[in-house]
C-alpha cells in the first residue's frame, strides 16, 4: 500500500511539471526572428562568429548570407576583446586570482543603412583562481572559460537580435 502511494505521488508530481508550461529559455532552441535574412562582419576564423551562425542557421527561419548586399540585416563588430586581469594577490605578492573578460560592441543595420540596434556593449566576466603550480591546468580552465562565455555571449546576441523591432 505504500509504495501505491509512492507512485500516485511521484505520477502526480510529473502531471504537474508537465502541464505547467515550463520551457527553457529560448522556445526550445527556435528563435523568432524579425528579419530573413543576415550578414555578420565576422572574420571567417572567428570561434565567436562561427557559433553565432551555427545557432542562427540552427533554426528555420535564418539565413545567413555571405554577401552584404543580398541580406536584410546587416550585423557589424565593432570590436572584440578578450582581456585578463590580476584580481587578488596572497601574502608573497604572487596572483592568486584573476579576472577574465570578454567584450563584444555590435550593431545591426537594415539594407537601406538604417539602424536597427544602436552599437551595444556585452561584456562579460568570470573569476578564476591561480596556482603557480598547476600552471598547465589553469591554462586549460582558463580556455574552458572563455568558450563558456563565448556560449554565454552568443545566447546573449541572439535574444538582442529578436527583440529588435524592424524600422516601419
């Protein structure tokens, strides 16, 4: 009789996640967005510009174009940087913290030059602690972060890109 109860719960407890309309962020992957159509001003060895086409050709209703003059959104970098600083030292005045950043400045015009998203910053930044003797490990994290901010950043850009409202 026990574990009826157990189940019914448990069988209860799955109806209720089911059915109250839980969604991660980004509608399952699929964006709206309010353009065709898109050229991006990265260059071709971009790790950041290459995920962001990716995820755009992901969904169904993106195409990214390679020529400017055949897109209806026109995506340009401004600039791009990747920045690393000394955030705390120990008693001996060694690092035993740093901060990584990565920026990103953008904007995004129509066919006619007119635009869309005004040039915007997104920076972001992680802390990652040092030991001198895990020198080779810090480095391999330090890589892992930055491709995580790199992820992050990309989410960030696409959820600018829906929400931009076209010119009438």
């Amino acid at each position: 009789m026990r574990a009826f109860g157990k189940l019914v719960c448990a069988v209860l407890a799955a109806a209720v996640l089911a059915g109250c309309g839980f969604q991660l962020r980004g509608s399952g992957g699929q964006y709206n967005m309010p353009f065709q159509s898109i050229w991006l001003s990265f260059p071709e060895a971009s790790p950041l510009g290459t995920e962001l086409k990716r995820n755009l050709r992901a969904g169904d209703s993106v195409r990214v174009e390679s020529d400017a003059s055949q897109a209806q959104a026109l995506f340009d970098v401004l600039s791009e940087s990747r920045g690393k600083t000394i955030l705390s030292l120990n008693s001996l005045g060694r690092v035993r913290e740093y901060t990584l950043s990565y920026t990103l400045v953008f904007r995004v015009r129509d066919a006619n030059n007119r635009e869309l998203l005004a040039p915007t910053e997104i920076t972001l930044r992680r802390n990652i602690a040092f030991d001198e003797s895990q020198v080779l490990a810090k480095e391999s994290e330090e890589q892992l972060l930055y491709r995580d901010m790199q992820t992050d950043l990309v989410q960030q850009i696409l959820r600018r890109l829906v929400a931009i409202k076209p010119a009438a």
